[in-house]
C-alpha cells in the first residue's frame, strides 16, 4: 500500500462538478492498493498517519501529528501510485489491485483512519473521475509505503 500525504491548510475532491468531501487544516492522502496488500498493511500505514509529527508547535517546529492538531483527513483512492514505467512510454498498472480487492481494503482503511481520530473524515469515490483541489501548507508532502516498514 503507498500513500502520498499532504499536509493541507485545504483540499476539496468533486465529482461531477460537485464537491463530494472537503477539509481544512490536516491531511490529504492519494491510496495505492496493490493485490498483495492486506489489513496489516491497513493496520500499520493508518497508525504511521494519524501519528506522524509533521504539523508545527508553537516555536514552528514539525512537532505536532494529526491527532496533536485536531487536523481532518481527505481520502483518494489513486491505483497510479502503482504504476510502472520501465517499459516505453505507457504506465504498466498490472501491480493495482483489481475493484474486488482494492474497494474493500479502502473502505477498510477509512475505518481504521476513522478508528483512530475524531475529526473530520471525507473520502473520494473509488473509481470516479475526480478533480482534486488543495493547498499544500509547507509544502510537505511524504510517501509511504508499508512493504518499507522494516
């Protein structure tokens, strides 16, 4: 599982033309499920998350983690994250999870997010065409990967 995390002083996600999830200060976070993934992936990539020091304290330190601030969470499934580039000029998505798995390991994994904090959770739509707005408050963004937790 690969999340790509930002922190946001805002970020939207319509579908449509209509936004369907919107938050303020937090974090928005682009999923990419792989076949291999599993509820221990969920398990570990959910806790680094909600407590990764990457919001400023008082003296303007990256101090603070989600829970710390009170900050919200916006959700995107996003199989890119898994694409593979080492042949022509045509992304491979052969690593992505197929619906079958990925819907129900995303819906898992806004429950643990869920689980975990009690601000504000808004999500995408699993295999929607999306349009994603933000602003990314740093900019801080960082990838993670939970076949790298070792």
């Amino acid at each position: 599982m690969i999340a790509v995390i930002q922190r946001v002083s805002e970020a939207s996600v319509k579908i449509e033309n209509a936004v369907s999830g919107e938050i303020q200060n937090g974090l928005m976070i682009l999923l990419g499920i792989e076949e291999s993934d599993n509820e221990e992936d969920i398990d570990w990539l959910s806790r680094k998350i909600v407590n990764m020091r990457i919001f400023n304290d008082e003296s303007g330190v990256m101090n603070n983690s989600l829970l710390d601030i009170e900050g919200e969470i916006l959700l995107i499934s996003q199989f890119t994250l898994h694409a593979s580039t080492k042949k022509g000029n045509r992304p491979s998505y052969i690593k992505a999870a197929k619906p079958d798995i990925a819907i129900p390991l995303y819906e898992k994994m806004l429950n643990s997010l869920d689980i975990l904090i009690s601000t504000n959770i808004q999500s995408g739509e699993f295999g929607a065409d999306m349009k994603i707005s933000l602003v990314n408050d740093g900019p801080v963004t960082i990838i993670l990967d939970s076949k790298d937790k070792k």
